[in-house]
C-alpha cells in the first residue's frame, strides 16, 4: 500500500504540471504568431523589393525606420488592420539579393523614400498578413532629405542613445 500511495502522489502531481506546461507552451505560441508591426515593416520592404522598377534593394534604417503606427478593428472584429509609414534607403545590392546581408550597407547618397503600408490580419490567423499594400514616394528634396535623417535620431530619447547616432546622422546629412 506504500508502493501505491507513492505512485498515486506522482500520478496526481503529474496531471497539475502537464496542464500547466500545456498552457505555457500554448501561450507561448500564441504570442509568437501574432503579426507585429515590425512583421509589417518587413513584409513590406520585401514587398517593395519585388515589386519596384528599382535595381537596388532597399531596406529600413536600423534605428528609426518606423515613423508611425495605428491598429484599427472594424465591424465585428474578425480582422485587424495595422498600418504604418516607415523610410526605406537605398542599398549597394542588386535587389536580388537579401538587403540584410552584412554587406549590404546603405549606399552613399542613395534614394530615400518615404513609406506607407497596411496589412489586414485575419483574427483565425493572426500570424500572417492576409492582404498587403505598399506605397512610397521618393525624397527628393534636400531639406526634407534633412528632415527625415533628423527623424533617425529623435525617436531615440536618452542623450547616449542621441551621442552614439549624432555622428552617424552628421556624416549621413553632410553626404545628402
């Protein structure tokens, strides 16, 4: 009876931590197939990519890409819209290749756009973006060109942050 008793306090702890390792791993899940805003920004840089007239590939700027961010739901709530605008710059790679290589530095005085884009997330799958649009315009002008390597810097509030990106945005507005 001994025997017994012991395998039947492992058989009842076992239950209580199977369910509990059940809900952490669906948590888990859960909050790894939701489509986040930066999964927008790159859904949409790849989309750019594709789909451009331009032989470069493009990507965001490490710090700073996003400019803006919202999250609608209409109706019923089935889906999800998220919407943001983002600068893409200019890469020294061809688009057929991964902007993220390491190589694949920002080219001096490459073309600079200005983004928008909208990704309408179905709640049944909440993962992956069911609809996709992009837009973007080309920076042109030398002030706004300003303007916008100025934006790389001011989304970043501490004054390290501000010390370590001031000279790279210096040499980056001096190059324009």
């Amino acid at each position: 009876t001994e025997m017994r008793s012991e395998t039947h306090k492992m058989k009842s702890s076992v239950g209580p931590l199977l369910l509990l390792s059940l809900v952490a791993f669906v948590s888990v899940t859960l909050a790894r197939s939701v489509f986040t805003f930066t999964d927008v920004l790159a859904a949409a840089t790849a989309d750019f990519n594709q789909k451009s007239q331009e032989t470069k590939a493009f990507g965001p700027p490490k710090m700073g890409a996003l400019r803006s961010m919202s999250m609608f739901e209409p109706g019923d709530g089935s889906v999800m819209i998220k919407s943001i605008t983002f600068t893409l710059k200019e890469t020294v790679c061809p688009k057929s290749e991964d902007y993220l290589k390491e190589e694949c530095v920002f080219k001096e005085n490459g073309s600079l756009k200005k983004c928008s884009s909208t990704a309408t997330v179905l709640k049944s799958q909440p993962g992956e973006a069911a609809s996709l649009t992009v837009s973007c315009q080309e920076v042109t002008d030398p002030e706004e060109r300003k303007v916008q390597a100025l934006h790389l810097i001011s989304l970043h509030g501490t004054p390290k942050i501000y010390s370590q990106t001031k000279k790279y945005v210096s040499m980056w507005t001096k190059s324009i």
